[in-house]
C-alpha cells in the first residue's frame, strides 16, 4: 500500500482478497456494533424493570413527583425494615425509635427541672407583642419562605380562588410577614376574594402594607389579637368563610385558648371552616430545647423571645369541641356561648427528615386540622 493510502498494483487474487476484506470490515464493524448494543440493552433490561416495578412515590424519576389526592393522606414513602433510611431526603408516618424516645423524655425531664424562672416567666407573658416586634424588626419579609404548599394541603383554597367562584372573605390569622396571604393573591382567579391578613405585630402589618403586591382591593393588613377582646378591624359577627391558623395557635398561652377559639367562632360564617396547622409533641423543635426554657408542659419560650406550645391530638380535638373548656368548668354557666365548633379532620403529620451527607435523623411532628362552624339547627 503506498504511503497516500491508495492500494497498490498486486496480483489479481491478491487484489480480490483486498476488495473482498475491505467490503467486509463494514459488514463486521455493523455487526461488532449489534452485538454490543444488545449486551448494553440486556444490561439495562434489569435495571428499568426494577424502576418500573417501583412504586412511583419510591422513585427517583421526576415524572413520578405527582401530588397526593388527600391532604391528611400526608404522604405515602413508607419506611420499610429493608429500606436504607439515608436513600431519600424524607419518610413519611415515622413512628419514632426507642433511642429518640428515649432521649426524648430525658430531654423532658432536664427541662423540667431548669424551667424560666418566675421573673423571665413574667416578663415574656406579660408583653408577648413585645417579642413578636422585635422578631419582625429582626428578620425582614426575604427571611421567610412563601407557603406555596397550603393549597395542596387544603384543597378549600384552591376552590374560592379559583374564577366564578363568587364572594368569598377569607381571615389569615397570625399573617406575619405575608408569606401566606401573598402567594394565594399570586394565584387567585376570583376578582370576588377578599384576604384580611391580621397579626399580633405591629412590625408585621407593616411589612404587609410596604410589600409590592399589597393591594386593599383585595387585601386588607390590620393589627389583631385573636385573643383580645375585639373583632378583626373591618370585619363583623358571622362574616368570614374561611380562617387560616398556620403555626399561630402555638404562640398563645393556654390561658389565652377559650378566647381565641370564641373569637374565631363569633366571626365566623355558620358552615365556614378553619383550616388549621400546628407543632405536635415530640417534635424536634421541642426535644431540642435547652436548659432555662420551659414555661409549663409543651410551653417553651424561644430564644428571641416568642412562645411557642406543643399539642397533642386528642388536646386539640378537646379545644376546638369545646370539651376542654367545660372540662375545666365545674358549673356550666348559661351566659357562656356555646363554642362547638365539628372537627372535620385532624391528622399527625410524622416525618422523618435525614441529613444524608451527615447521617443524621431529624423526627418532625406537625397537627393538621379541619374545623368547621355548624349550621343553625
């Protein structure tokens, strides 16, 4: 073969043998290919099989990240004895182990015996908008994350803003920055929607008012305390359909409950509904506490300053019946309005959150509720 690549005068059966090879190595080259090509496939058969005999929540393909159609389902990745707890950021229905539970009442027991002391005690429940003040000068509106997940987890929301849905007066109570009441008006269709988002803070309504999409057409920030003495500015007896308490019953003081609950009550549309979420016990938040913390059972005080209680589900289930309260009545006074509000739904949201490149296991608790007002006999 010359050195320009051109084959060379040969003998005519040598010259054939060259042809015949050359006509050849593409037919073996395509064959070569072939044969690899199904090794590879039957390599991978395995492989998608086990993807497409997962069940989608256990999947890591993002085709299958669908939502859930019940709300108080609270998820579906079930943590099996097989499973390697560190695979995904997140298991749902977690029941805690012996050694969080144990360390769990250890924690109780230090926090016990080191509480506030009665003049801390008396300083942070004396003046609680103080605290709550001085969190909002602190922490400006971009240090709170939007709570895009509230429509998933009350389907309610989606339906009065959704368009032709009609008048509708919805009360955000403990609004706090907006991070409710804002990604909601991003995404109402309903021209008819009115969103009072109230607060305990002063500071709070203030950076309500200041944000861009702050519009008293169909937003009104105000100043409230739920358990005050008076209703929501600009808002009547038997007016709202619908109440939002998003980690706000939690910042109350026990003493404070029978009010707030009437008070939501009183303004309530007979047949509107509250929409309900809260700290549960045993949650890491409470285990965590240290020393010269505790104000009373599941009563903490943070340290910023704001309270912050732990509820069980059978304690939120007697306080919005109204059993609680004539539990501790020992005569039942006819003055009393009757606050019995139908417990609709109330679920324990259990998760285990992992720290895969640390190895660490997180146990959240959280209490989702539906309430509702009856309707006049």
């Amino acid at each position: 073969m010359a050195s320009n690549g051109v084959v060379a005068p040969v003998a005519s059966d040598q010259a054939q043998v060259v042809v015949d090879e050359q006509q050849q190595q593409p037919e073996q080259q395509l064959t070569a290919q072939i044969s690899k090509l199904e090794i590879a496939e039957e390599k991978q058969q395995p492989e998608q099989q086990q993807e497409e005999q997962q069940p989608p929540h256990r999947s890591h393909d993002p085709q299958f990240n669908q939502k859930r159609s019940d709300p108080f389902q609270f998820g579906s990745r079930y943590l099996q004895e097989q499973d390697d707890v560190f695979e995904f950021n997140a298991w749902d229905h977690v029941e805690t182990d012996d050694a969080y539970k144990e360390y769990a009442e250890q924690q109780y027991e230090m926090q016990r015996n080191a509480p506030v002391s009665d003049f801390d005690k008396h300083r942070f429940n004396s003046d609680p908008a103080k605290w709550w003040n001085q969190f909002y000068k602190n922490n400006t509106a971009n240090f709170f994350k939007d709570r895009k997940w509230l429509q998933q987890e009350f389907p309610i929301l989606d339906k009065v803003t959704s368009e032709g849905y009609g008048p509708c007066t919805l009360l955000e109570i403990g609004a706090g920055a907006g991070n409710t009441a804002f990604p909601i008006l991003s995404k109402n269709k309903n021209p008819e929607l009115k969103i009072h988002a109230c607060d305990f803070s002063k500071k709070a309504v203030e950076v309500m008012r200041s944000h861009e999409a702050y519009n008293t057409d169909q937003m009104q920030a105000d100043v409230w305390d739920v358990a005050g003495d008076e209703l929501p500015p600009h808002l009547e007896e038997n007016s709202v359909d619908v109440a939002l308490m998003v980690f706000i019953f939690s910042a109350l003081s026990p003493l404070q409950w029978k009010k707030a609950v009437e008070n939501v009550y009183r303004v309530l549309k007979p047949g509107g509904e509250v929409c309900f979420r809260d700290y549960g016990r045993g949650d890491l938040a409470q285990v965590r506490f240290k020393k010269g913390r505790y104000l009373d059972e599941n009563f903490y005080i943070r340290g910023d300053g704001t309270r912050v209680y732990f509820f069980e589900q059978d304690e939120l289930a007697d306080i919005w019946s109204g059993k609680l309260f004539t539990k501790d009545s020992e005569v039942e006074d006819a003055s009393e309005p009757d606050i019995r509000f139908v417990i609709e739904d109330l679920g324990v949201d259990r998760r285990l959150l992992v720290n895969r490149a640390k190895k660490l296991k997180m146990y959240r608790c959280w209490l989702q509720g539906r309430f509702r007002k009856p309707l006049p006999q």
